[in-house]
C-alpha cells in the first residue's frame, strides 16, 4: 500500500508540475486569462493534494483507515482538478457541475486522516 501511495503521489506531482509549466508557458496566449485562473487553481490544488497523499504513503502503516485517506485525495484530484482544467481548456461549462463533488473527497480525506490521527493517540 505504501509503495502505491508513493507511486500515485509522485506522478500526480509530476503532472502537477507539468501541467503548471504549460499553463504558464503554453496555454496563456490560447485562452482567457480567467479561465487561465481557473487551471492555475486546478495545479495547485493538485499539488496540495499530491503532497497529502505522500504524507499519506508515509502514514499508512500506522492504521489502515489512512489508506481510505489517500483514496479520497486521489478521487479528488481527479474529480476536482480534472474538471477545472476541461472547463479552463474547453471552456465548457458542464464540467463545474462535478468540481463539488471533488471538493467533497478532499474535504473527506482530510477528515479521514483527522480522524485516524486521533485514533492513533488514542490508542498509544
């Protein structure tokens, strides 16, 4: 579990990143500068998330309930950032309808993480 966690966290990183670069190099002569926004908000959310989600590899053996965590950071970036940058690209604007839903998995998973945290305390 650990090693996918790694995994998953490194390569969303790694597109976070690379996605950033083209938004800032590439997509800013292509597209209005408040979908620009949008995407640049869709990079740093992944990111955040990418980090969580290492943290998360780092944790998982302390309790298994992290692994839950993890999940719902990766289902989010996916949800949430996935769909900012269809609608900053296309400028479609369907694809906001799904952006909550991913804002809810991050929500989740850091409460996953908040509650297995205090779990762990009090079991030690």
């Amino acid at each position: 579990m650990k090693r996918t966690f790694l995994l998953l966290g490194s390569l969303f990183a790694f597109f976070g990143v690379a996605l950033g670069a083209f938004g800032a190099h590439g997509l800013k002569q292509f597209i209005a500068p408040e979908a620009l926004a949008v995407f640049e908000t869709a990079v740093r959310y992944q990111m955040y998330h990418a980090f969580a989600i290492l943290i998360v590899a780092l944790l998982v053996d302390l309790h298994p309930r992290m692994a839950l965590a993890g999940r719902l950071f990766g289902l989010g970036i996916l949800l949430f950032s996935g769909s900012l940058y269809v609608l900053a690209v296309t400028g479609i604007r369907s694809f906001g309808y799904v952006t909550p839903f991913g804002g809810f998995c991050f929500l989740a998973g850091w409460w996953v993480l908040f509650i297995t945290a205090f779990k762990i305390k009090k079991e030690n």
